[in-house]
C-alpha cells in the first residue's frame, strides 16, 4: 500500500494488529514527500474519540466498505488470508 501513495500523501497507523515492526522501506516516504502518521486513541480524550467515529459514520462510503468485506468460517481464515 504504502508503495501506491500519491506523492504528498499520508498513511495512518493505528494499533499493533500485526505487531510493533513496519517492513517497509524508505524510499516511498523520500521519493513521494509521504507521510507516516501514528494515532494513539488510547490516550485521546473521549469528545475527540466520539467525534473520530462520528466522522466515520458519515463520512465513510459504504459501498466501498462492503466491497472490502469477506464471509468466511472461522477454519477458512488462515486461506483467505493468504488469498487476500
């Protein structure tokens, strides 16, 4: 992902899904003026939190949401994931 932005673009990171290392390289960030931003929640107030997902509500398309959205049984996890 981080190889497509578009030069002047940010990316966000949010949590620790995957764990603490980013294996990424620099070059997107030089070549593309990019910027990585890191968001902590846990430590923003509750208006500001309530406000994040309020923004989410209504801006965010739910088309486009859905298209991201797979059904799958707990024992297919493991080969979706390497599918996708």
């Amino acid at each position: 992902m981080i190889g497509q932005l578009k030069y002047g673009a940010s990316v966000a990171a949010v949590g620790h899904a995957g764990g603490a290392t980013l294996q990424s390289s620099v070059i997107p960030f030089l070549l593309r003026g990019a910027n990585l931003l890191g968001i902590d929640s846990v430590m923003q107030p509750f208006q500001q939190r309530e406000r994040a997902w309020q923004r989410l509500a209504n801006d965010l398309p739910l088309e486009k949401l859905d298209t991201m959205i797979r059904m799958a049984n707990l024992i297919e996890v493991p080969a979706w994931g390497a599918k996708y």
